[in-house]
C-alpha cells in the first residue's frame, strides 16, 4: 500500500514501494497488488487517475477514490503542531492525519477484506497507512521512510508503529531514529535500502539537451521544494556565483512546488523522462542533494551509477551515512562549507574521478536488485509465516 502509484511518480518512498513491487514480479514470480489512491499530486491529492484495476509492469494496480485531500485548513493546524509536536494531543494529531490526506476509506475497506499474504504499507505518513494498518488481518510489515520531522512525534503515530509485524528501514540512521522516537527495538526489522538500475540514458550531452551547451553544472534531482532544501541550495549557488563568477550553472530536476528566484546560471526543468533525467545527471560535475530529511535518498545511488560525485546536507543522516560508508561523496553544513566543497571539487577532476569511482563500488556491493529482492522475499516469507500480531488499542 502507498498513497501514490504510477510511473508519473518522480521520486520518494511511492516509487521505492513501485520498484519493490516490479522486482518481486519480474525476479521472483510472485503476485503483487498495490493499493492505491487515483492522485499524483502529494499536495492537493486530486483524482485525476480513474479507479479501478489495472495492470502495470506486472504489478495489479487497485486505485481508490479520496473523499478528501490536503485542505487550506491542514497548514494552520500544522503550524500549530509542529512546534511541540509531542504535545499535540491524540485528537488534534488524528485530525492532521486526515487533514493531510488523502482520505480513503474505500481503500482501507479492501484492504482490510484481502485475501494477502503479507502486506507492506509505505510511508507511514498518510491516511492509508495510519488507518490501514491497525485494520488489516494479514500479517503487516511498515516501511517508515522516516526522517527527523515534527510528524514522526504525533501520538497518532505510535498506533500506528506499535501495529507493524515488522519493520523495514532504508538505512541503519533511520532505524535508530525511529527506536528513539518509537518503542519498536524488539520488532523483527531489517535494513534493506533500495536497488539502483542501470543507467538508462542514451548517452545525449547534458548540457545539450538542457540548453547549456558546453558550460560545466551540478545537479540537484528530486521535488523541488523549501523543504527538501531546494531554496537554500539556490541561494547558496546565487551566493556562490556572486563571489566566484564564471560559467558554473545549477540545474533542478523535478516537479516545482516553491519559488525559486530567477537567476542567469539557474535551471528549472520540470519533470523529465528517465533517460533524459540519467543523460543530465551524467553531464554533471557534482550531483546536490540539499535536502536534510532524507531517509534514504536514491538519486544519491543513482549518481554514483552514473559516476558522478555526490555532496549531501551534513546534517542529513542518512545521505551522510551514504557518503561516509563509500567513500563517494562531500557534505556542507553552512555556505562556508558549501564553497568550500565547490571550490575543491571544481578545482581537481581527479578527485571527483575517485570520489565517483568509489560511490559505484558501494552501489555494486550493497544496492543492486538482485541481492536486495532476494533478502527483501526472504524478510516477507517470515513475517508472513509468523502471522498477525494482535493490535490493540492505542
């Protein structure tokens, strides 16, 4: 189950739990269904998918419509809220859940009345998951997709841990973010991460296809949003060009959901097709992740794929687990560190060449789909032998 499906989904734990479902298909035979909303937009949740059953990469795709979606009033509660998050109490935290959205009670109700094996709910974010998961009789495994956020200390969400099986977590930080914040040390659980396949690119220069020609970029993929830290990362780049002028540019790929002030050297593309999205990563000098609530963050794997260098938000502790386990990556926590990184990686080629060589290692060893699927099949088969925990009352 997760609350957005589709290969129209860029990026985030909906296209992880695709890719998940698509491998079980194709490595292992197994039939796989996915629960799932007709939106595509996290934000206002519209149907704009038609419900009903489809078939996609092997994989049965069952959409339910919302009754509601995010509403105008979910921001002032929000507000409210996430200054002392584990202060709100039960019912304000229940409302911000539904207010959220999206609201899907149809959704929950086939769900509940399945005839699964095991299933896997992902995030724990949403509706779906918060009121899913406390209804199914199937054995019930939660991938948090967690970050260091407000939402992750509303009491609802205790309910919403305390009936997982199991847990599968993206990275060792996020595991031990959640068992502090939640008591689910003695769920079964398993680090799992996410594959990476191949590059899919056709070999296009970047530049080229982005109207830059040969002029040298880093590239930041992902939604492009405040929150994922794409504002700070340009105006870090506005400041970096104003005391280093030259034909560096900054190049963001994805969906736009804030305000980014023009700027000569700063690109917006929008969402991209694969292969163009692959061919403009590999034209990059250095691939950005600015984002500090990551809990795994597959663009980082993608560009080592890519042999591409990578520099992360220090303070995300995921991305940095990332980049101090290969080997492959730098990380800024203020602009001086930020222009620092820059000036070092601009300056030797040698440096980015080892930096990227050492990132694809770590992908070939721990992330490709082949081992992962066969650890993930092997965690499912025992959650599903051990059968449903009994839920209470939380």
């Amino acid at each position: 189950m997760t609350p957005r499906y589709g290969t129209e989904v860029m990026g985030g734990a909906e296209t992880a739990a695709r890719h998940l479902a698509e491998h079980l298909v194709a490595q292992r035979g197994w039939e796989v269904e996915a629960y799932t909303s007709c939106a595509l937009d996290l934000v206002t949740w519209e149907d704009v998918l038609a419900p009903g059953d489809t078939v996609e990469g092997g994989v049965v795709v069952r959409r339910f419509p919302a009754t509601s979606g995010r509403v105008p009033a979910f921001y002032d509660l929000d507000g409210r809220l996430r200054t002392a998050p584990r202060e709100a109490s039960r019912e304000e935290a229940r409302r911000w859940v539904e207010l959220n959205g999206p609201v899907t009670p149809l959704l929950v109700e086939a769900l509940a009345s399945a005839d699964l094996d095991v299933v896997a709910f992902y995030p724990y974010l949403y509706y779906p998951t918060v009121a899913g998961i406390r209804r199914v009789t199937t054995p019930a495994v939660l991938h948090p997709a967690a970050h260091d956020e407000p939402a992750l200390y509303l009491p609802v969400f205790r309910g919403t841990f305390a009936a997982a099986d199991a847990i599968c977590y993206h990275t060792v930080a996020e595991r031990r973010l959640v068992e502090r914040v939640h008591p689910v040390a003695e769920r079964p659980q398993i680090v799992l991460g996410l594959g990476v396949g191949e590059d899919a690119g056709t070999g296009r220069p970047g530049g080229e296809l982005l109207g830059i020609g040969d002029r040298p970029y880093l590239v930041s993929v992902g939604r492009v949003d405040e929150h994922k830290g794409s504002a700070m990362l340009a105006a870090f780049f506005a400041a970096y060009k104003e005391r280093h002028p030259g034909p560096l540019a900054l190049v963001f790929v994805g969906q736009v959901v804030c305000t980014i002030p023009p700027h000569p050297d700063i690109v917006l593309t929008g969402m991209v097709d694969e292969a163009d999205k692959w061919d403009i990563v590999r034209g990059a000098v250095a691939s950005v992740s600015p984002s500090a609530l990551e809990s795994f963050s597959l663009v980082v794997l993608e560009a080592w794929t890519a042999s591409v260098p990578v520099v992360v938000n220090a303070t995300c502790g995921p991305t940095r687990e990332h980049c101090e386990r290969s080997g492959g990556g730098l990380w800024f926590g203020s602009y001086r560190e930020f222009e620092a990184v820059l000036d070092r990686l601009l300056a030797d080629p040698a440096l980015r060449h080892h930096l990227a060589e050492r990132g694809g290692a770590y992908v070939e060893r721990h992330y490709r789909w082949p081992v992962l699927i066969d650890r993930y099949a092997r965690f499912l088969a025992q959650v599903a032998a051990r059968g449903r925990s009994p839920v209470g009352v939380l």
